[in-house]
C-alpha cells in the first residue's frame, strides 16, 4: 500500500468514529428529553377526589364541600337554591326541606362532580297533611292519622292533633286529591309556630292577600291568611297543586271550623 493509501484510510476511520461519536451522543441527548418529559406528564396528571359525594343536612344547616389535593380552580353550582346554596369556595347552605345536587367542575383537570343535598326540617308544628295531589280519598285516608271529623259535599275533614291545630280539610273533584286546608286558632304564639314550620318547608313571600307559599321544587302552592268566623279569629293554610309553576285560585273553604265543635 502507499502512504497516501493508509493516510486516506486513517482519516475516514477517525472521521466514522467521529461519526458514531456525535450520533451516540445525540441519542442520550433525545432519549433524556424524552424520559424528563414523560415524568413531567405524569407528575402533571393530578386525581382529584370529592367529599362527601352526599350530604344531609338539618335545615339552617351549613357544611363545606372538600375536593382534595386542592380546590384551586374549581367552581361550584346549584341546582336548586332554594334547597340548598353553595359559595364560591364550596360552603353549602341548607335554606328548605327538599333534595337537590351541588355541581363540582374544574375546566383545566377536566373533572366534573356533584355531591346530592338532602335538607330536612328541624321543627314540627303539625303532621303535615297528604299533598299527593291527584290522588284518590282512599289514599288520604290511608295516610290520615288523625281522628276523622266531619264529611260535607266533596271535602273531609280531620281533627287537629294538638291544641295549636283546630282541623285538616281536604277537597276533592271527581274522587281526586284538589286542594287541603288547615285552620288554627289565632294567637301570635300560634302563628310564631306555624312560621317556623312553613318557612323550613316552602319558600315564602309576603304579600297584601297573606303569606303566599311555593315548595322549592314549585310544584305546591298555597296562601296563610287569617279570617273570621262567629266573632271567633282564625288562621289558614290553603295548599293547591301548582300549574307550570303557577298558583291558580285557591279552593274556598267549604268546611267550618265549628262543625267539628272548634
């Protein structure tokens, strides 16, 4: 071989080692920006978890919502406030008897929760009477606990259970469920009562004609108000089955307070 030969053949074996030298390094290179950035991924995928997912509460009640590791970046939503509210940390509030879902959601985590609120009522003036509207007499009596009363034309009436509730009437169209009624003797202890007991119940509003009354589900109205009869003062509840969420005339009362001897 000439020495020109070997030089040549010398060269391209540096320059090939080279080569690989630089393509080896290239590789670690890649291969470490790779490993850095599937660790990144997985570090950046944060499992989110709800408590309680169900919740009950007394009415007044509050209570908050925990979503753990963090609540940063989660905003929180009703149903139905009425029922239940919640603030923009996550405190729920109990305001009405009913059930209704506290949504939990987290745009940028793509996490989406709802936590169910049950709130029930703290106090009890009365039995509250059936408000299946609809339903037969057959199945009010059926539900009655109390002691029947009197009968006239298409209502029944039932004795009240206590001292502070005189009677329960229900009125019927064609063997169905239209409209109850139930009378108290007037007293401002009495009617302290029976606000605590309502208000817990339905939503209420005062207004020229009573206090008017919507459950927080709107589908039962009704009217408090307060009249007279035989020189003796009374008070009412008239609850009717709400129409779109609308109250329509309230059935008259067709039995007297003193046909049970009240």
């Amino acid at each position: 071989m000439t020495k020109n030969f070997l030089k040549t053949l010398v060269l391209t074996n540096k320059t090939k080692n080279g080569m690989k030298k630089i393509f080896l390094m290239w590789m670690l290179v890649f291969t470490a920006v790779v490993s850095f950035s599937s660790c990144s991924d997985d570090d950046s995928k944060v499992e989110y978890s709800l408590s309680p997912s169900e919740m009950a509460l007394d009415y007044g009640d509050e209570k908050q919502i925990e979503v753990l590791p963090s609540l940063e970046g989660f905003e929180f939503s009703s149903d139905n406030s009425r029922i239940a509210s919640v603030d923009i940390v996550g405190k729920v509030y109990a305001n009405v008897a009913g059930e209704t879902y506290i949504n939990v959601v987290n745009t940028n985590a793509n996490f989406v929760g709802k936590c169910k609120v049950t709130v029930t009522p703290t106090y009890s003036m009365y039995i509250d009477p059936c408000l299946n509207f609809g339903c037969s007499r057959s199945e009010v009596e059926s539900y009655e606990t109390r002691e029947f009363g009197a009968e006239e034309g298409t209502s029944i009436a039932y004795r009240g259970e206590n001292n502070d509730i005189l009677m329960v009437m229900y009125t019927f169209t064609n063997d169905k469920l239209k409209a109850a009624t139930l009378i108290f003797p007037y007293s401002s202890r009495v009617l302290d009562n029976l606000s605590t007991h309502l208000k817990q119940r339905y939503v209420t509003q005062v207004t020229g004609e009573g206090t008017v009354l919507m459950s927080a589900d709107k589908k039962i109205g009704g009217l408090l108000d307060h009249f007279y009869e035989g020189g003796s003062h009374f008070s009412r509840v008239m609850l009717q089955e709400l129409i779109n969420g609308e109250r329509v005339l309230l059935h008259p009362l067709t039995l007297s307070p003193r046909l049970l001897g009240s």
